[in-house]
C-alpha cells in the first residue's frame, strides 16, 4: 500500500486512535503521525509504547501542518475540540471523525470548519469492551465497515481519499447520508448496547442472586451482555444523549416486541416463540456468512497482538 496522507493527526488515542496508529504504520499509509490526548497520563503511556511518531502537548500543535485530522473523541466534546483546532487548521488538509453518532457530530463540528478545509465525517463499525492507548491493534479494522458520511457539498476528491485511507486500513467502505446512518446505527449498536446494560443492572439489583452466582454461573447469554456493558462509560452516555430520536424509536419498537414475546409466555403460545426465533436465528447466520463475525464463543475478538 502507497502512502496516502503525509501527515496525520489523531486527535483523542484511545481504542480506535491507537488501532489506527498501527494499522498505518502496517501499510505505510502516512508519511509520520501526531497524537494529542487531554490526559497526561494517557500522552505519557502513548509515548512510553511508542503509539504516534510525535505525542504532543497541545491539539494545535499536532493539527499543526496535518493533511488529515481525526477527531477521536466522544462525541460530547467533539464541537469544542473543532473550535479549538479551528485556527490551526491547514488550507486543503481534511478533517474527519470515528463517532458512533453522526448529525450531532455535523451540526457542532461543521460550523468550526475553516473555508478551504474538508469536512468528511467517518465512523469505523469496528471495536471491543475495552478502552485506552494500549487496547489498540493493527488487525481491529480488518474486513469491518466503515461509513463515511459526506455533508452536501463535500469535495469528491477529499472523500475518495479517505475511502483509499480507510480501505489502507482493511475496511469496506460505504457512504451514508447522516439520518440513516443514526437510525441504522440505533438498531446494530445503541440500543443492543442500553439493553446489555439493563441486563446487567437488573442482575445487580436482583439480591436473591448472589454476586459469586452471577459470576460463577455466567452462561454466555448472560457474560455476552457484561462484555458490551464493559464499554466506555462516557462514549456511550454521549451516543445516547446525541442519537436521541433514532434510539428512542427503535426502544419502542423493542418494548413492543419484548411485550407480544411475554404474552406469548403466559399463555403458552410456543408456535409462536418457535417461528419468532427461527427467524432471528436466521438473521444471526446471515452475519456470520456475511464475514461479520464468527461461530466462536469469543465472537472473533480476542485481542491480537501488533
């Protein structure tokens, strides 16, 4: 793989930024890498693994001369790190986002976007429970999809290089227009999410079940919903205080399914638990043929080594 950008700038060094990180220096897709994280701690471990060729100090220092910005962080502060970096910001450099969450992420980082730099923003469907500089790994984004999400007007060009850095990266790449992208992302991802953390609470909350029970006897349905709950608090209480309409929608369209499913119980109607499940079972192998996932009891996510 040729390079595509000669510098890039990753705003944020958590799961993703750091993947990235790797994943570039494997395909030699920028010429040299800055990171910036507002946690010293964070810019001392990622300098202490080596995770960017410079760790800076402030984020105007590492957008500093970038040809491409990516924003890597939640998406709650994704507006005031764009004012920030606004005055910094190369002339044709492009700027972009992994954001789970799309609208919210154009209408505050949009109107910071200097004239003469491109906004496209991104979001790699790829990850895992765990969070930090040194959770990242060259392979994360390998055979996963990545949504780039053009605004109106977007420059053709900057978009057809950052669909050649994703595709660099290992992904499948597809544009989406920012509403769908929300609403289809609240279906694969928001709500499974807030469902695995009630789970989880209501095991909590549930005293007649010990807490070495519900340890000991996880059977996978059960340590399937801790894995997700053990995502980022703070990304994910931005995803649903900024994918509002599109969660709730799909949470009431689940109540209504979770509702017929509980009458089906009480009155005993198996035929229809049995041609209601038949067909999510379905759904479950068209992923995995689909090469989303696997059969594997640890779903294909073990961690692999850089």
């Amino acid at each position: 793989m040729t390079q595509v950008y000669g510098k890039v700038a990753l705003i944020g060094l958590g799961l993703i930024a750091s993947s990235m990180f790797w994943a570039m220096r494997r395909r030699g897709l920028a010429g040299t890498v800055s990171g910036f994280a507002r946690s010293r701690e964070t810019r001392d471990t990622a300098r202490r693994i080596g995770l960017c060729d410079t760790v800076c100090d402030s984020a105007a220092e590492a957008v500093a001369d970038a040809d491409l910005v990516v924003l890597a962080v939640p998406v709650g502060a994704m507006g005031a790190v764009a004012e920030e970096i606004a005055p910094h910001l190369k002339p044709g450099a492009t700027v972009t986002d992994v954001g789970s969450v799309k609208k919210t992420v154009i209408d505050t980082v949009g109107p910071h976007i200097p004239e003469g730099v491109h906004f496209v923003p991104g979001h790699p469907l790829a990850g895992t429970e765990h969070s930090g500089p040194e959770s990242g790994f060259a392979t994360l984004f390998d055979d996963r999809w990545c949504l780039l999400v053009p605004p109106p007007g977007a420059d053709p060009e900057a978009v057809a290089r950052l669909r050649l850095y994703w595709e660099g990266l290992g992904s499948f790449v597809e544009e989406m227009d920012a509403e769908h992208h929300d609403l289809v992302l609240a279906v694969t991802s928001h709500a499974p999410h807030l469902i695995a953390y009630t789970m989880v609470g209501v095991a909590d909350d549930l005293r007649r079940v010990t807490d070495s029970e519900v340890i000991k006897y996880s059977a996978a349905g059960f340590r399937d919903f801790t894995r997700i709950a053990a995502s980022d608090p703070t990304m994910w209480r931005d995803v649903f205080l900024n994918n509002k309409e599109a969660t709730l929608e799909i949470l009431g369209r689940f109540t209504e399914e979770l509702f017929a499913l509980q009458r089906a119980i009480r009155t005993g109607d198996g035929d229809h638990l049995h041609a209601y499940f038949t067909r999510t079972r379905a759904i479950r192998r068209g992923i995995i043929q689909a090469g989303q996932d696997t059969d594997a009891p640890d779903f294909g996510r073990k961690k692999v080594e850089r």
